[in-house]
C-alpha cells in the first residue's frame, strides 16, 4: 500500500495578508504499483481534498508503462504529461502534495491515491 509522510511548514510572509502566517503540511505519497489515468485524473476531479493546494510529481501509469509521467494540480486543474521513458530508473510514483495543516489525513489523501491503483 502507498503511504503519505508528513510535513509542516510556514506559510512565506511575502504571500498575500489574508493567508499571512498560515501553515501548510507538505505530504509524499509514494508507490511503486501502475496508477490507471483515467482513475488519478476522476479522483483529482472529484475526491481530491479542497484544502489541497497543490500536487506535483512522477507517476507510473498502467496505461503507458515504459515512461514516467509528471503530474502537476493546482486546484482541481490536473496536467498529466509524459516525460521520459523509465529506463533502468525503477518505475513508480512520487508525489508530493500541499495543503494547510488542518485540512485531512495523510491516510486519507493515501487511501485516495491507492484507489487508482491497478492491480
């Protein structure tokens, strides 16, 4: 099973006054089984967390395993875009999500990527 690890950081004070100060968690989900497409881009569309800022990082697809994806989420606009083939890197997926601290659990936003799986 992909697991979340858990970060927090502080909020830059050059960002605007209505967010000053506020913190945010940063949190890696990583996993080496395929991801299906067209379940990561519904569940980002439709499950992903609202507090969820942003999401980034390299994805291994069932769709197209031979290369490695970068995902990128702001919001819920999702932009996955192949990158390069896997070569003799291992395939799997990294990726790395922002949000304030409050909002969810990394078993959560866990158990949401685990779900588009492909066994």
């Amino acid at each position: 099973m992909g697991r979340f690890d858990e970060t927090a950081v502080t909020h830059d004070a050059h960002r605007n006054n209505e967010q000053h100060g506020a913190r945010f968690g940063t949190q890696t989900y990583t996993d080496a089984r395929p991801l299906s497409r067209r379940s990561l881009e519904r569940m980002i569309k439709r499950q992903l967390p609202a507090g969820i800022y942003r999401c980034k990082g390299f994805v291994h697809l069932a769709d197209d395993p031979a290369n490695r994806y970068v995902l990128q989420v702001v919001g819920r606009r999702a932009d996955l875009v192949a990158d390069r083939p896997w070569g003799t890197e291992p395939p799997g997926n990294r990726i790395v999500a922002i949000a304030l601290d409050s909002n969810g659990s990394t078993d959560e936003l866990g158990d949401l990527f685990d779900g588009c799986v492909v066994d």
